[in-house]
C-alpha cells in the first residue's frame, strides 16, 4: 500500500478497506501519542489530552481530510462533503455509513478508475 498516496493525496479513490487501514493508523498514532503524554507528564490536567497528542491531532486533521476525500471520490461525490462533519452528530453518522460501510461507484467515474477492478 502506497502510505504516502494515503495519506497526503486528495485525488483519485480508495476503497473501503484502504478507508479503514488510514482509520486504523490514525487511531494507532493518537493512542501512542496519548501514552507518551501519560508517560512524560505532559497531559494537561484531567483532560486526557497532551502536548504531544494535541499536536498530532492537528497534524491528521490533514491526514483524515485526505482519507475522506479519496473515500468520497469512490462514492461519486466531492471530497467537500467532508464538511458533513461539522454537522453534530449527524455528521458523524453520515461519514460512517457513506465512507466506511457503503460500497463505492463500480467502474470509473468523474474521479478516475474502480480501486478494486
């Protein structure tokens, strides 16, 4: 899997299971960097959150917009429905069933090729 293509590119399209191996590090990442927190003293209060992990956050908040676009290019739709997000608690619904449950466009559409042919 090309990781630099992932994680940084907002062309073309990924499928569902390239969708949830991004997930997955990024899930991965926040956990170490919450640990690292926790082990260097540098969480802030009881927050749970860190110096380390709050700056991580805002570095995925790249990586994630570059997963979402390419999984909502798969889905025939512009990587600006990402902004469903911000809808509270809809939005996070949407995402999940859109991005991680829903089976992308067969074929090529406007995006470029089926990720899976």
């Amino acid at each position: 899997m090309d990781w630099k293509y992932l994680l940084t590119s907002f062309d073309g399209r990924i499928n569902r299971a390239k969708f949830w191996a991004g997930i997955g590090v990024m899930i991965v990442v926040s956990i170490v960097a919450n640990l690292l927190d926790m082990m260097l003293g540098l969480d802030i209060g009881n927050s749970g959150a860190g110096v380390i992990s709050i700056i991580v956050t805002i570095g995925m908040i790249y990586f994630a917009l570059a997963i979402y676009a390419k999984r909502w290019h798969d889905r025939d739709k512009s990587g600006w429905w990402s902004l469903i997000a911000l809808v509270p608690v809809i939005g996070a619904i949407w995402i999940l069933v859109e991005l991680g449950i829903l089976e992308g466009t067969r074929g090529a559409n406007q995006f470029g090729p089926d990720p899976l042919a």
